[in-house]
C-alpha cells in the first residue's frame, strides 16, 4: 500500500468515532460504483469500513481525489466540531452537482457504518454509528473588507460571504494550534489542488477575477471552493453549472452525527 501523508494535526489516529477528540482523525474507504456497481447503484461513491485496516493491501486514495476507481480506498475524515467530521481530501472529482444531488449526498443523506458486512454497506467498520452523509456548505459570493458580499475577487477578505458557512468556518478556519509546527491547514485537508463542491447557490451576476476577468453566472451554477494552485485569479471561490462534470471539482465527504 502506497503511503502517503497522515493529516498534519496535533491530533491522533483513532480507530472509532466515538473515541475522537477535535483534531483527531480516523480512516475510511471510498468506492466508486455506477449504475454496474457490485455495491450500489449510488454514482457518489460508498463508504465503509470506518476506523479498519479492512483492506490492508489496497491504496490510499490521491490527495488530488480521483475521477473513477472500482476499489475501495483510504481517505481520513478530521473530527473539526463536535459531532462532525470532514473528509481530509476531494475523494471524486469529474462529478456534477446534479450527480452528487441525485445521490442525496449535497444536502445530507442518513447513513450508518455498521460492523456487520453486508450488501448495502459493504466491509464492516469499528462501530455501529449512524448520522448525516452531505456536503459542506461554502457562501455565495466573496465577502469583502467588512464581510458584505461582493463578486469581485479584487476585494475580497479571503472569505466568501456568509462568513459562517462552513468551509471558512471549520477548514479554513481549522486551528493553527491544532496543525503541527511547520505545516499548514493545506497539510490538513489538501484544499488547493481541487475545488471542493458545497450545497450553495451562486450569487446571480457578473463576477471579477484578481486579474479582472469577467464571468456572468446565473441561479443554475453552484460554488466550489478551494483550488488556488490551479486558479489563483479566483482566489479560492469557484463556480460552475450544475450538470457539468469538471476535472477540477469534487466531492469532499462530510459526516455529521449526534455526539452524546
């Protein structure tokens, strides 16, 4: 199995859910299946085996995600509040909004890891934990100099407006304290190399690049956030039509669940 990094937190490696403090983290397994898959029909993906080394020889998904894959394979979700957890990566990019929304997984779908297999949930994980499987929510616009929405990237604060959504609030807003020293919250959650998909709508108008390039979106586009290493003119804001797969968009698993 071909090692890659372990999320830079101060944090620690868990094998159940119910142990995590914020910082923690914890391994799953994502599987593509289409409308052939062995699994589900779901084009989201599956998840299983939360908190195993159920598949010991298999690979860990790239940090960049991946557009197909026919086997499960290992990501981290980063426990960042209480009672959820976020995906230390795009785990499927080349995914439309629409896709994602059919497979219920952009405004939340129940689901439950179970440590029984079976056919619907597939390999067994550490506990039986039910909760919310979705997408974050990201803003609509660029929030500028006194957090007011805007959609010129040349005033932006390095927020999108509302400031409480919860890419801002929960990864980019991941503490400092919490990261190991020298490394950063791009360490963490691997947000610059794709565009994450969130749950909102874009604001209707023209939008302003840093560069000045225009481009006009209406009610049928969404926000993707993150990718500045391969659009840094738009300074961490994406957005695009709901029935177009991009290469550079994906889905990055959420899981919230009620912590007692």
């Amino acid at each position: 199995m071909k090692k890659m990094p372990l999320p830079a937190t101060n944090g620690q490696l868990r094998s159940k859910v119910s142990d995590m403090q914020i910082g923690d983290y914890v391994k799953c397994w994502y599987s593509f299946h289409g409308t052939s898959g062995s699994l589900s029909d779901s084009p989201a993906g599956i998840l299983v085996g939360l908190g195993t080394d159920t598949f010991s020889t298999a690979e860990e998904k790239p940090l960049a995600g991946e557009s197909t894959t026919n086997n499960s394979k290992l990501f981290y979700f980063v426990k960042v509040a209480k009672g959820l957890l976020i995906a230390d990566r795009v785990c499927q990019h080349s995914i439309s909004w629409d896709a994602l929304n059919a497979g219920k997984v952009i405004q939340g779908n129940p689901y439950s890891f179970s440590t029984s297999s079976n056919i619907s949930q597939g390999y067994a994980s550490s506990e039986n934990i039910s909760g919310t499987l979705r997408s974050l929510t990201g803003g609509v616009a660029y929030a500028d100099a006194n957090e007011n929405k805007t959609l010129d990237a040349r005033l932006s604060n390095g927020t999108c407006f509302p400031v409480n959504n919860e890419y801002d609030k929960y990864l980019m807003g991941f503490p400092q304290s919490m990261i190991k020293n020298g490394y950063t919250v791009d360490d963490v959650f691997h947000y610059k190399v794709r565009f994450t998909t969130t749950q909102d709508t874009t604001m209707t108008g023209s939008r302003i690049s840093s560069t000045g390039t225009i481009e006009v979106q209406d009610n049928t586009w969404r926000v993707g956030r993150g990718s500045e290493d391969n659009f840094p003119i738009w300074k961490g804001l994406g957005m695009g039509k709901t029935s177009i797969a991009y290469a550079s968009t994906g889905f990055r698993p959420v899981f919230e669940y009620k912590e007692v």
